[in-house]
C-alpha cells in the first residue's frame, strides 16, 4: 500500500477534528436534556445553562407523572400505530412505482419519470390539500396522518435506480423460466435489493415519528394525536391538561421541567434505538439508490 503523503495526513487529522466537534455539537443538546431528565426538580428551575450531570439527587420521579399521564401514553400508542402503517403502505407503494418505473420497456417511461420529478418542486398547496382531505371524508381521522406522504418522489426516484443497477440478464432468465413480474419482484429484486428498502424504511419511520404538522391541521380529536404535536402542547404551551392529567397541582408545579425533559427523551428514544440496527444499510443504500440520474 502506498504511504499518505503530508496533505492527506493533515486533511485526515482535520477531519478527525472536525467530526468529533460536530458530534459533540449534535450528542450535546441529548446530553442535556437527560441530565436535566433525572435531576432535582427544585434545582433544575433554579438553574440556567447546560445541564452536564444530574443536579442534586438523581430522581425519575417525571418519567414516572410520564408514564402516568393518559394522553401521552395514549398519544404514543397512536404514533407507533401511524408509524407502523405509514411505513407499510408508503414501502409497498413505493416499491411498485419504482419496479414499474424502471422497466426499459415501459411505455412513456421517460413522460412519467418527469411527472414524478415535477412533484419535487410544484405541490397543490396547504388549502387545495386541504380541501381535497375534507372532500374525502379523511378530516379528523387516522387516514388524514397515514395517508399524505405515502408516496414520495425523492424515495420513488432513489429505490428506480437501484433496481435499474440489477442485471437485466437476471430478470430475462426468470421471464424464460415462466417467471411474472410478480415472482420478479418478489424472488429476485427485493432480496437483493435489502440495502435501500432499509434505508426506505428508515426514511418513512422518522419522517412519520417526527410528523405533527398535518395532524395539527387535521386532527381535532385530541385522542387521535400523535406524540409529536403532544410534545409541542407541552414545550410550548405547557398547558395543565396536556403536562400531568392525572397528577396532583403540587407535582405540576414541581416536575414540569423534568416532565418536559422526560417526554422529549421517551419522543427519541425509539429512533436512537431503531437507526444502529439500519444504519450499515443506510450509506450502501443512498449510495446505489443516487448513482444513476
């Protein structure tokens, strides 16, 4: 192997630094939030600035109000249902659309490969959107959070070019075989293609846990939120009702600041857990999905 002359030496060493700080950047916010999660309620409203340990005794007194509030445990239950679901129904429909998209002998292909594209800069709009969900009958239900954004242009896009990278050759030896397009997909794209549907998954699953836009302009039944638009109520609003319902005023008082810590690190615990098990197929598949134009 031939030795890294002193340009590379120094780039790698800056690299290093600079990675590191930007970790420190981004692990720093976490951090403070799960320190300030488990502090002392007493000091934590006394106190202003980074939280870099637990002050006082370490107490999980707000992850246990947490746990004891019906709405965010009502609403995290909805926001794992939304997930789940979304994450289904946009991974099949994305997987058709890019299947069919990227057959050389589909008719128009090139017409619908530009009509997907215009999606990613032109959209109806908030209101059109919105009308278009009443007249459905899609307001103040589930389907109103499931359904928009089940199909996207940038995923339809990345998911086409990596099953344009398969061999041709593999799909006309299945069609000789007696093979459909069905036993196709099925048997030959998808199992070599586990790379990018992760990273599809991925995309859907924190795309649709972060989601509480359209359920604010959606969802008026406060049964039906998702986790996100609960945590907003409370960093934003920290109204009695949406903080601790079933807790008594003295531990309102008391735990809102750790309730809010509590409730933000229960929001991202799930996707710090999900993202080590799909992040080895996360840079392979970006990466075979972006190769081709």
């Amino acid at each position: 192997m031939n030795k890294r002359t002193k340009g590379e030496k120094i780039f790698s060493i800056f690299n290093t630094i600079i990675l590191s700080l930007l970790c420190v950047i981004f692990l720093l916010p976490i951090w403070h939030v799960a320190m300030g999660s488990i502090s002392d309620p007493l000091q934590v409203a006394a106190h202003s600035g980074l939280f870099l340990k637990p002050l006082g005794t370490p107490t999980l007194g707000g992850y246990k109000l947490v746990m004891q509030n019906s709405n965010i445990l009502r609403s995290y239950g909805n926001t794992i249902l939304y997930v789940v679901v979304s994450t289904f129904i946009g991974l099949v429909l994305n997987i058709l659309a890019a299947y069919i998209m990227s057959r050389k002998n589909l008719m128009f292909g090139k017409a619908f490969s530009k009509m997907v594209v215009f999606t990613m800069i032109f959209n109806g709009g908030l209101v059109p959107t919105f009308i278009v969900m009443n007249k459905l009958g899609l307001y103040n239900t589930r389907w109103a959070v499931i359904l928009p954004g089940a199909l996207t242009a940038f995923n339809i896009i990345i998911m086409r070019t990596s099953f344009m990278d398969i061999p041709e050759e593999m799909i006309e030896s299945a069609r000789i075989d007696g093979a459909d397009d069905a036993k196709i997909l099925t048997r030959i794209i998808l199992p070599v293609s586990k790379e990018i549907v992760a990273v599809i998954v991925l995309f859907y699953a924190v795309q649709h846990w972060n989601e509480w836009f359209n359920a604010s302009i959606y969802l008026q039944d406060r049964s039906l939120w998702p986790l996100q638009l609960v945590l907003r109520e409370i960093v934003l609003q920290s109204t009695e009702n949406s903080i601790v319902a079933d807790a008594s005023g003295e531990d309102v008082m008391i735990y809102r600041p750790l309730i809010k810590y509590a409730t933000i690190m229960i929001s991202i615990i799930p996707m710090m857990i999900l993202y080590p098990f799909v992040q080895k197929y996360f840079v392979t598949g970006v990466m075979v999905g972006s190769v081709k134009g």
